[in-house]
C-alpha cells in the first residue's frame, strides 16, 4: 500500500497548477447555463484544448496527453482547487465519449471526438421525456428508416444546456414492436437540422440550463447511429455506470468545495458568527469529501488490477450528491442572515457563491439517476435482492 | 500510489477468515456469552497459531512484527465474526505499546530488573501465553482487567506508564450489555516496581496507543457492520410477506443500501489510517480519528437499519443479531466517542475554537 503519488505524477501536477495559475480568469465567468456565460465558456475551453488539457486521459490522435487515471485524478484536484470554469463540455466529453471509445467507428471516432474536446461541437443528452424519466426505457420518441438514414420524431425534455449545445445524443423507439428494453437506437442529431426545435427552460436556480427539445421528422444519416440498430438500451448503459461513478463528479470537486467551505468558516469565525454546530458540520463535509476521495483511490486501484466496476458506481453517485447538499448545508448554517442573499446582491458574501451551489447541490440527487433508483441498482446488483414487483 | 494489500498480507487475512469461520460461529459466540470468561474455550489457542497475539511484537520477543495494516485485515475478519477475544486490547494495543515503551526506556537505560520483567512479559503476551490488559485513560473500564496477567495503566497522578502485575491489581467487575466483554473498574498503586516509562516520552506512545486503539476498533466495526449487512441481506431475501420476499420490497431495500454505503466509504478510511500508522505519516492521528468516527457510524447504521429491516425476530436474544448489535455498542463507548474523536478532527482542521 502506498498512499502517495510518484514524483512523475507530482511534476505533472506541478505543470498543471503553475497553467491554470496563470491561465484560470481572475474574475469568475458568468454562469455556463446562460447565452452569454456559455458562449464565454466555450472560449475558455478551446484554451484549455490548445494547451493539451481538455481532455487528459483521451489518446493524443484525438487531442487527449494519454494520461493515466492517477493523472486524470490529479487534474480534477488542481482543476477545481483554482476555482476554473465548470465545464460545457462535460456531457459529450463524459456520457457521449465514452460509448464512442467503445461502440463508435473509426469514422465516427474520427470525426467527434476531437471536435468535442475542442468545443468546436458541444453537446446535450436527449434522454428523458415528459413519461420517461427514471423508467427511461418507456421513452417513445421513434425513428422510423429512410433512404440513407433515418427520421427522428419525438419530444425530449431536461436536456442540460440544450438551448446553447450543437449536438445530442439519446435514445429513440425503432421498432415498437420489441419488448421495451430493446428495439432502441443510439442516435446523434444535429440540433441546427431541420425540424428541431429548441425551448429553453428556466432551472430552480434560475439559468436557463435545461431545454426541451422537440423533433418532427429530422433526418438523421445512418453515419449518426452509434451502435448496431435496436441495440441502444446495451449501448447506453454500457458506460452509464462511468458518469455515476468516477467521471462525472471526481473527488477534486468536493475537496475543492470542502476547502473554500473551511475558508468560510475561518471568516466567520473571526467575526465571531461561527458556533460549534457549525464547526462540527464543517469539518464532517470536509470529512465525508475525504472519506469519497479515498473510496475512488480504492477503486482506481482495482480498474488498474483488472478489474470491473460497475453497479458499484451507483453507490458512489449518492454519497457525492448527499455529501454536495450537506456541505452547501454547512455554509449556508454559517451565513445566518446573509445566506439568503444571490449573485446579484452587492452584500452576498462570495458573490452568493453558496446559495447559487446549494440550489446546484438539490440537483445532484436527481440527475445522473435518481438516487432511489440508484439505490435500487445497489440493491438488487450489488447486494442481490431480488426485483421489486 | 497503490491503494491495495499485498498477496502475503491477504494470506494472513485469508487464513484467519477460514479458521474463524469454522471456529467462531454465532453459537460460539453466544455460548460465551454465559461462560465464566466470556470468552470461546481454545479461541485464543487458535489465534496463536497464527501468531496473532504477538501480531505486532518485534522479532526479539517472538512476534511476528507485522504492522497495522495486517492488524486491519485481521481486526476486520475478527469483527465479522465476532470474536469475544482480545484481539483490539491485548494485539493491537497493548503489546505493540509494551514494546514501544521497552524500547524507550531501554534508550533512556532504566533499571535493568523492571525491564527483564517488562521484556518477559511481552514475550508471553506475543505468545499467547499471558494476557495483556491497557487501561490509558485513568476511571474509564479497563477491559479483561479481571482476566490479565498483567495490566498497562497510566498513573492519573503523572502520566506516567506502569506495568502492573495482576497481584498487585483490584479489579471491580462490571458487566456490559455485550456479556462477552468484562469491563472492570481497576485500583493500583504505582510504585518504582511497576514503573515503565515517565515524562514527556510516555505520554507521547500512550497518545500513539489511543490512535491504534481508535483505528483498531474501527476495523473490528467494519467488520461488524459487514456481519449484520450481509445478516440483513440474507434474510430479506428468504422472509416473505404479502406472497414475495421482503427484500422485493423498495422500502426494505433502501435501508440496507444506506448501511452498505456507509460501510463501503468507511473502508478506505480504516485502510488509510492503517497506511498512515504503519508508516508514520504525521498525520496518522488526525487519520485515526476519522477511522474511528467513520468506522463506529457504518456500524450504528448497520445495526439499526438490519434490526428494522428484521422486525420482532431481531429483537431477541435467540436470534444472532443482537449479539453484533450489542458489540456495536459497546465499542461505540470504548477507545473516544464519536464527538471527542470529531473534536480531533475539528481542532487539526479548524484549529482551536
């Protein structure tokens, strides 16, 4: 056992702590989730391309440093200790990506993956629907086989940064006579084809980060299917676990949050508004992060050794989003009075960093899977009781 | 970085597992429950085969000088299964102190006979032949006090180490809600024969004795906590209400997945004080303390979702649960409470309040 990382590690972190010092906009960006922030978003993540970092562990034909998962861990904690931009790219770079490596030509290889890393193309995932949310498989938007392709009709809803996103990706009905498990495809569209239309949607905290997305006959070319026909619901969830597990949300997130949470206790304190509940509550955020950082060291080991994560990643998905809205918990507690305050008031402290994030941390218990149903998957695939009725 | 055992370290595990899966059953446990020790007749015997009571006691005294990150997977197995042993007090505290402090008075060259003295008593104790009780916090119970041959008490007084022998040792049984285990409340006066180590260097491995002892109880709780969870699982999937197994049931399936989760994250926080011990980060206490507090939580939670989720049969004493849950609880009081070990963690991070 060894706990520590190598020096070659430590040197790569050295780099990337001394780029994004000097790269990482002193002034906060506005919000992603809205026109201006996104488009400003955007920018940012073609500097992060230029200088390699957009995506660490992807190979380098397609703009990636070939990094291995310690290294990518280690981006994560600096990339979130410096406070960076979130990122837009995330869902292509981290739901659609990792089904390409496994399912896509080397056409669509090609063609994708180097255009998101880059933002060049940015996507949004088109899963749920008005009745499909956590029993994604009844979804019933269809496509149904043209010359050269198919047409896509349907409505898909919640899908993040959807009004702002070139691209999506989802699931869609292609033969409804199938059981409902199968007889779906993986399809990528392209949000500017005709017969798109885009409604955007205000969130609880109030971007505009959700739309809706509505298809009537939309051409897609048969070069847009990842995957084999009537095949998808594999496809999909072939590398569904990895967004629950360790890509979406890597431990440097929650240190980093935990961090500036002491941070604000200190502050606090030496106005003397910080009392001893809010002490405990702080150093258990701060501790649930830790003990979350150190489940993953354990888990990149075992991938390292060979060996398959899967239902597990269920299991981490609800301490990271539970651990999120306690620790946004915890710094609301020691705002007392101020904690109300948003972005937009002069007198917030952090710029209402903390209300805006708590609202953000409500959402993590939702997305990604609802935390029953990743309980359910924990249960009946971890633990092996049986399926509920 | 490699957050992992080594092939020889899970061999020391895997042995333990299987002798004490054949030899620590519930119903050995529960018979010891009754017995005048409370403790299972030829148990120990067993552990000293496989070196365990001198575990962590160096190559002079016959121990296998092994360090604590074997101690958690053994302490783990040893919690699985309940062992009413001494295997936090006398292995993973008690002897790896006497030889600490041994090799401290021996660079401070203090009197030769109380040392012989100390020295042969390790090497009884690595062999299994003597038992070591630790009592480091003056008026708190000392465990298997009436049982030891020899016991490792702080002077209230000065913060000095004694080794006391049990002649010179008055011993207050009590009884504890988990009847395997023997508190007793000790009396003793230190003298210049029972005299181990003083001054600042004492204070320093008793401090160091209390992280292992909070690490240690840590694992055994995990290994609890893995006991009733996996208690639980079988039974929801064999009990049946309304014509399907309760484990069918949402309801009964989320209770269990809250303690394996608690579990699951408290693992590697255990493992990570046990890296941290074994090759002395400065930062092992602070470690130790999250162990404790992550450890003794897994196993709260386990014991109260499990008793849920088995209803009234849970709630007997003819029925293997309580004998974890009672465990549970009486290593939650033992070794700091969840809230001195959080005011640990809180004072490391936070600084003074």
């Amino acid at each position: 056992m060894d706990l520590t990382y190598e020096p070659g590690d430590e040197a790569f972190r050295a780099e990337v702590r001394a780029w994004l010092q000097a790269n990482v906009p002193t002034e906060p960006l506005p919000s992603g989730d809205t026109a201006e922030g996104f488009a400003l978003h955007v920018e940012w993540e073609r500097r992060l391309f230029e200088a390699g970092y957009a995506v660490v562990s992807w190979p380098r034909e397609y703009g990636g440093l070939g990094a291995s998962l310690w290294r990518w861990l280690i981006f994560e904690e600096e990339y979130y200790r410096a406070g960076a931009p979130n990122r837009v790219t995330q869902n292509g770079i981290f739901l659609l990506a990792p089904t390409l490596f496994e399912y896509g030509t080397d056409e669509q290889k090609a063609r994708i993956l180097r255009a998101m890393a880059s933002a060049e193309v940015t996507w949004a995932q088109l899963w749920s629907e008005p009745n499909a949310g956590s029993d994604l498989a009844g979804l019933r938007s269809r496509a149904e086989r043209v010359d050269g392709g198919w047409k896509l009709t349907g409505q898909k809803t919640w899908c993040t940064r959807g009004a702002f996103c070139d691209r999506g990706f989802g699931l869609f009905r292609t033969d409804p006579e199938a059981t409902k498990h199968r007889g779906l495809t993986y399809f990528m569209v392209d949000f500017h084809a005709p017969g798109v239309t885009v409604r955007p949607v205000e969130r609880l905290d109030g971007d505009v980060g959700f739309a809706e997305v509505f298809l009537e006959d939309v051409f897609v070319p048969d070069a847009d299917v990842l995957g084999a026909v009537n095949d998808g619901w594999k496809v999909a969830m072939a590398t569904a676990s990895s967004e629950r597990g360790l890509t979406l949300r890597s431990p440097g997130r929650f240190q980093a949050s935990a961090a500036r949470l002491i941070d604000l206790y200190r502050r606090q304190r030496a106005e003397g508004v910080a009392d001893a509940t809010a002490r405990r509550a702080v150093a258990r955020a701060w501790m649930d992060a830790e003990a979350y950082n150190l489940h993953t060291l354990r888990t990149v080991t075992r991938m390292l050794d060979g060996e398959h994560v899967g239902a597990e990643s269920s299991l981490n998905k609800v301490f990271w989003s539970e651990l999120d809205v306690t620790l946004h918990e915890a710094a609301l507690a020691l705002l007392g009075p101020l904690a109300e305050l948003d972005e937009q008031a002069a007198a917030a402290v952090d710029g209402g960093a903390w209300m805006k994030g708590f609202q953000f941390a409500l959402a993590g218990p939702i997305y990604a899977g609802t935390n029953e149903i990743q309980r359910n998957v924990v249960a009946q695939r971890v633990l092996g009781l049986p399926r509920g009725a | 970085m490699r957050f992992a055992f080594s092939e020889e370290q899970l061999a020391v595990q895997q042995a333990c597992r299987q002798m004490l899966r054949a030899h620590c059953t519930a119903d050995h446990v529960h018979a010891a429950w009754t017995s005048q020790a409370g403790r299972v007749p030829g148990l120990w015997g067993r552990l000293t085969e496989l070196g365990v009571p001198g575990l962590m006691a160096p190559e002079w005294a016959e121990g296998l000088a092994l360090g604590e990150e074997e101690l958690a997977l053994v302490l783990e197995e040893c919690g699985r299964v309940g062992t009413p042993e001494p295997v936090i007090e006398h292995v993973a505290v008690a002897v790896p102190l006497l030889a600490e402090a041994i090799a401290a008075a021996e660079r401070a060259q203090a009197d030769g006979a109380a040392l012989e003295t100390a020295r042969a008593a390790l090497r009884a104790a690595a062999a299994g032949e003597a038992l070591l009780a630790v009592g480091l916090r003056p008026g708190e119970p000392v465990s298997y006090a009436g049982q030891a041959d020899h016991a490792l008490l702080v002077d209230r007084a000065t913060g000095a180490l004694h080794l006391v022998p049990r002649a010179a040792l008055t011993v207050e049984e009590q009884t504890s809600v988990d009847r395997t285990r023997r508190p007793g409340l000790v009396t003793w006066q230190p003298d210049a024969a029972t005299l181990l180590l003083a001054g600042e260097a004492a204070g320093e491995l008793c401090a160091r004795a209390l992280d292992r002892g909070a690490f240690a109880s840590a694992a055994f709780l995990v290994g609890l906590a893995d006991r009733m969870v996996q208690l639980g699982v079988e039974y929801a999937k064999v009990r049946e209400q309304f014509g399907k197994a309760i484990g069918s049931f949402q309801a009964v399936q989320h209770r269990i997945v809250n303690a394996c989760i608690a579990l699951e994250m408290a693992r590697p926080v255990v493992w990570r004080a046990a890296w941290s011990l074994a090759s002395g980060q400065p930062e092992a206490s602070l470690h130790c303390s999250m162990a404790r507090i992550h450890g003794v939580e897994a196993a709260e939670r386990a014991a109260r979702e499990i008793l849920q989720i088995h209803g009234a049969i849970g709630y007997t004493t003819e029925y293997e649960l309580h004998l974890w849950m009672k465990r549970t609880w009486s290593l939650a009081s033992a070794w700091g409470t969840v809230r001195e070990h959080e005011q640990r963690v809180e004072r490391a991070l936070l600084g003074a309040e």
